[in-house]
C-alpha cells in the first residue's frame, strides 16, 4: 500500500510517498480501516517544515485526520461493524490499524469527505468558542475567514447566535465565506479597524478569533470591545504578535491561547464530547464544511503547497486516485 511520508524537513516539496507494507491483523481492542478521504491543513504543512509546536519524529506519514471503511475488527470490539465508516486520526495512508476507542463512527447520509474535512478546523473552532465564552448576540471578529479554521469559526459562530464580521484577503474569497453565512465582509488588505468600530456602532468586537496573527493581531487590539476577548488560533502571518499588556489593561480585554491537542492530553472528556456533538451537528446539517480542492494521495505535495499559497478555501481533501 501507499503512504506520503516526511523523511527530511524541507517543507511540502520533499515529501515522498512509498510503498509500505500492509498493517497486520487488528489486535482484540483494535480496527483496520481503508481510508477514503484525508483532510490537510496549515499545521501539516508546518510539520513539513520542523515549525509546528509538538514534532513528530522522522520519518512520519504526513497528515492526522482521515475517514475511511472498517475492513476488520478485533474481537472484543463491540460498537463498531465491519463496513462502519469512520473518522480517524490517520494521516496520508491507505490502510491503518487503530484502537477502536479512538474512533469515531460516522453518521448514515454523512460523506467521508465531509467528515474528513471537518474534524480539526471545527473542533478547533467550538473549542475556541468555548473558551471565549462567544453568547447569543454578541459579535464575533474572524480574521483569516476563507481559511480552514477560519471559515469553521464563521460556521460555529453563526450557529451560536452570534453577529460574525469576517475578514480575508480577496474579495473572491470573501464572496465564498458571506455565502456561508457571514454577516459582514472586510477586505483587510487596507485594514479593518474603522470599519470594524462602524458595524458596531463604535463599540468594538467582542470576540475576535485570529489564526492570522503579526499586524493583524495589532490592529485587533484596536477595535476590540470592553471586556472583549482575543483567541490565538495561530500564526498564519509568519510573526507572533507581542501583545501590550497595558493595552489590555485599558481595554478590560482578555487574550487566550489554546490547542486542541492541549485539550485532549488535560481533557480528554471534554474533547470527546466537543467532537460528539460537531459530529451530530455535521449529520444534522447544522455546519457545513466546505471543500475547494480534491487531489489523489500521490499530489499530497500540490496540496499543501496550495494551502501555503493560500489558494484553498475551507479545506483540501487527499482522496484515493
């Protein structure tokens, strides 16, 4: 079978992919699953490279998220059937043995490539939500909104009531994220602040989600309401921001930084149930991940350097060729 690894860290280009063996038989706590549908992200990228916060050690098969087929089951595993698909943390393979309690059973009707679209960039978005504290009515900032991560916050923060002003580079783009439901558009080539300080009535976000990071966080500082709150998703501008403590002090603002890798070591209940209830969400229609690009596993490469480029809109979806 086939499998994209990063043997050196030299960014996408130098990923290779090679023919390995196929995973044994499934242990008695354990699955076997052909994987269908893989989602890429920024972070994979920064993995290419050696920058992502937690390192894997070389080599490593790039990528996390993957949905695919139960194809064999342990025998004690109970709540999962041969032919369930399911959501894993499989990463640019074709087949993986994993524990069947680190699965997630996908709902009928729901497409493998939608699942495997969704997994990091929402729950990385209700996590954030969470931690902001986002209510019904309040209005919530996303920088960085035709993005992956961007564009689920868009989604969450919709569907928690909230009044979403979303920002992105192109108009292009930005036409995608208000036909998923943004409430405002802010082209933030020539900045946001006014606008922002407009829409609210001089006011202020009161959350504001930033994946972007550098000048962006700057200027957020800028129009962020009383009481506000600043989630660092992470640093897609190249620069961490240095934040002002005075500023915050004056602004009665909070920052928060969070990982949901963090979540799930500290958490582990509260990640499960996040990624239940986004899963139902996701059955229900009630968020809608969107999917600009579909490329067969041996374009893995492509794919991230699309990501890099920053022509991908929602997410990249690694499929079988």
């Amino acid at each position: 079978m086939k499998a994209i690894f990063c043997e050196k860290l030299e960014g996408p280009d130098a990923l290779v992919m090679r023919e390995v063996a196929e995973p044994g038989p499934p242990g008695p706590n354990e699955i076997k699953v052909a994987i269908e549908a893989r989602g890429v992200s920024f972070t994979d990228v920064l993995m290419s490279k050696g920058e992502y916060q937690v390192q894997p050690t070389l080599p490593f098969v790039i990528g996390g998220e993957g949905a695919g087929r139960v194809t064999e089951i342990g025998n004690e595993v109970s709540d999962i059937a041969l032919g369930d698909a399911v959501l894993v943390g499989a990463g640019c393979i074709e087949q993986v043995v994993v524990e069947a309690q680190r699965a997630t059973v996908i709902p009928k009707g729901t497409s493998l490539e939608s699942a495997a679209s969704f997994r990091s960039n929402y729950v990385t978005a209700f996590y954030a939500m969470q931690r902001g504290r986002l209510k019904p009515g309040e209005t919530l900032l996303v920088h960085g909104a035709a993005g992956g991560v961007g564009l689920a916050a868009v989604d969450v923060g919709k569907l928690m009531g909230a009044t979403v002003i979303a920002t992105a580079g192109s108009d292009d783009k930005l036409a995608v994220v208000g036909e998923l439901g943004a409430d405002h558009l802010i082209n933030y080539s020539n900045g946001f602040r006014d606008e922002v300080k407009d829409l609210t009535g001089g006011k202020g976000a009161d959350v504001i989600y930033d994946p972007v990071g550098g000048d962006v966080f700057d200027e957020s500082m800028r129009c962020i309401a009383p009481f506000g709150r600043i989630l660092i998703v992470g640093f897609t501008g190249g620069r961490p921001a240095l934040a002002k403590t005075n500023h915050l002090l004056i602004k009665d603002a909070e920052l928060i930084g969070f990982t949901i890798g963090g979540l799930a070591r500290n958490d582990p209940v509260w990640a499960r149930r996040n990624q239940e209830v986004l899963m139902q969400w996701l059955a229900s229609g009630r968020i809608h991940p969107y999917i600009s690009h579909r490329l067969p596993l041996e374009r893995t490469a492509e794919a991230l350097n699309l990501i890099t480029n920053r022509k991908v809109i929602g997410k990249a979806i690694i499929i079988n060729g």
